[in-house]
C-alpha cells in the first residue's frame, strides 16, 4: 500500500516542490524536532503523573497539557507528510519507517483506550492512593510507545533503506 | 588534542562499529525530548500557560531533566569523538554547546527562584516578572540548541 502510494507522490508537484527548495529539508527537520519535544515533554508530565509520580502535579490539572502535545503531534504530522513526499520510494519500503508507522498508530489507539476508559472516571480517583493498574498500564505502554517512535525515527537512515 | 582523541579505542569503535553511531544517535534524541520537553512544559507554565499546573510542581521533575542531560552528554561525547577535528571546528556546534550550557545555567536560576518563591508562599507561588524573562529566555535558548544541532550536518 505504502509503495503504491509511494509511486503515486514520486514526481508529482509537491515531491518536485519539495525537493527544489535546498533549506525546506533542514528546516522541516528542525520543525520536528521541536514537535516532538513538545509532545514527549507533555506526555513525560501527563503520564508519569498518572501511573503516580510526580504527585506535585493535580492530576486533573496536568491535562492542560493536552493542547501542546496535540501542537507538537500536528508539527510532527505536518512535517511528517512532508518528508514523505520529499522521498517517497526511500521512506515507504523503510522498514524502521514502517514500524515507526505501526508504533504511533497503537500510541493512537492506548490514547484511544485512556480516553473511553480511564478519562471518564479519572475525576472519582483517591489521589492520595496508588493508581489503578490499569492507568499504570496505560501510562507506561505510551511512554515506551513514544519512545520507540523516537528510536526508529533516528533510525531510519541506517535501517533497511532498499 | 583533539586529534589525538579520534584515535582513541572508543573514538575508532564509535566512528567504524556498524552499530554504533546510529544507536548512539538514537540515544541521543530520546535524551533531547527529555531534556527539552521537560524544561520547555515548565518555561510554557511559567510564562503563563497551562494555569492549574502549580509552577513549583516542576522543581522534583528538573531530576529527569538532568537524567535527559547526562545520557545526552554521555551520547554526545561517544558521537563527539568520532569526528572530534569536524566537530570542533563547527560553528553551528559551538553554539550548540554554548546554548546548552546557557541553558542549564538559566535551569539552575530558574530552580533556584522557585525554591524561594515555594518557601515565601508557601505552595502558591507568584510568579514575578523576572523569573517570566529567563524563562523567555531559556524556552529560545533550547531552540536554539536543536536549531544549531541540526545545521551541524548542513553548514
């Protein structure tokens, strides 16, 4: 799916638009460095918080983050798309782009589980006492996620370019 | 001195092992979101965003800000000696270094004033407008930092 989608983008306007202009590579990488140190740093807050440190922190109040790690999730779309389209062929048959891929999919879907599970009954919580397991869970398995987005981002020049 | 540091064992290892230099690179970016995260959530709060989240709350996190910063200075040193000659003779990676230490300076003032403001207020702090400006300033000197790291490999 990727390489059809691949083949579709190579040539076309934006992957020529992109590739003319020397400076937009280092400056979209910039742009996503910048994101993802948003998104990582408020979710280090929200999610270290919730499985129970931290404890300085409201609970409730850590979700003020929200918003900028939405901000630096959508730079790091945006940009994201854009090196896609600079490099089709490279990028869809990467295998360290493609578990990257799959990785930031499932921190989609554990977001999606924190938000129809734990975010409703979040408020009712004792947060003098330990957190439920399950928000523990929650909280780690999006850190390690993010994490490993990290890794196999910075990876993908070295890894199984075709 | 310099030179004599590319020809060290660990230099050789870092610079030809195939694994090396990526996964130390790797290291080094999950050190950066660390560091710059954390230290980016507090200067937002105490420029005004995110109200709710007590500002003080921030002081026990600055430990995993300086974790971020060992394993980026322990990461960075290992990639640093690969290409010591190259590196040092880098301009945008002078000011890289130099922004990062301007920056963990403002962090131990910016510390150091919350622990006053914690200890006046007892929990409320009030945040004044100098503690606003350096943490302007350390919120441009971070950006800076990733600015300058990445040029590295263009300039």
């Amino acid at each position: 799916m990727l390489e059809s989608i691949a083949l579709i983008i190579a040539d076309g306007p934006l992957n020529l638009w992109i590739q003319s202009i020397y400076w937009l590579w280092p400056i979209l990488e910039i742009t996503h460095f910048i994101g993802l140190s948003l998104l990582l740093g408020g979710l280090i807050i929200i999610d270290l918080r919730m499985a129970g440190h931290f404890r300085e922190f409201n609970l409730t109040a850590t979700h003020k983050l929200l918003p900028i790690v939405f901000l630096g999730f959508g730079l790091n779309l945006l940009t994201g798309v854009l090196f896609f389209c600079g490099d089709p062929l490279r990028y869809s048959v990467n295998i360290s782009f493609q578990i990257k891929m799959v990785l930031v999919a499932f921190a989609g879907l554990n977001a999606l589980f924190y938000y129809c599970k734990i975010n409703p009954v979040i408020h009712t919580w004792n947060t003098a006492a330990e957190s439920p397991p399950i928000a523990k869970a929650v909280a780690y398995t999006s850190l390690i996620t993010w994490t490993g987005v990290l890794l196999c981002g910075r990876l993908i020049p070295y890894l199984g370019t075709g | 001195m310099f030179s004599a540091l590319e020809n060290t064992s660990v230099a050789l290892w870092v610079g030809q092992s195939l694994w090396a230099y990526p996964i130390l690179l790797s290291t080094h970016i999950v050190g950066l979101a660390i560091v710059v995260g954390i230290f980016a959530m507090r200067d937002l709060r105490l420029l005004g965003f995110f109200h709710g989240l007590c500002p003080t709350a921030f002081l026990p996190l600055s430990k995993m800000a300086w974790m971020g910063f060992i394993i980026n200075a322990i990461s960075g040193f290992l990639l640093f000696t690969s290409q010591a000659l190259t590196f040092i003779s880098s301009t945008p990676f002078l000011l890289k270094i130099a922004c990062i230490i301007a920056g963990m300076a403002m962090a131990g003032v910016i510390q150091s004033k919350l622990r006053g403001e914690l200890a006046n207020s007892g929990g409320e702090a009030v945040l004044s407008g100098s503690i606003k400006t350096l943490a302007a300033a350390s919120l441009l000197l971070w950006i800076a930092a990733i600015i300058a790291g990445r040029l590295i490999a263009y300039l």
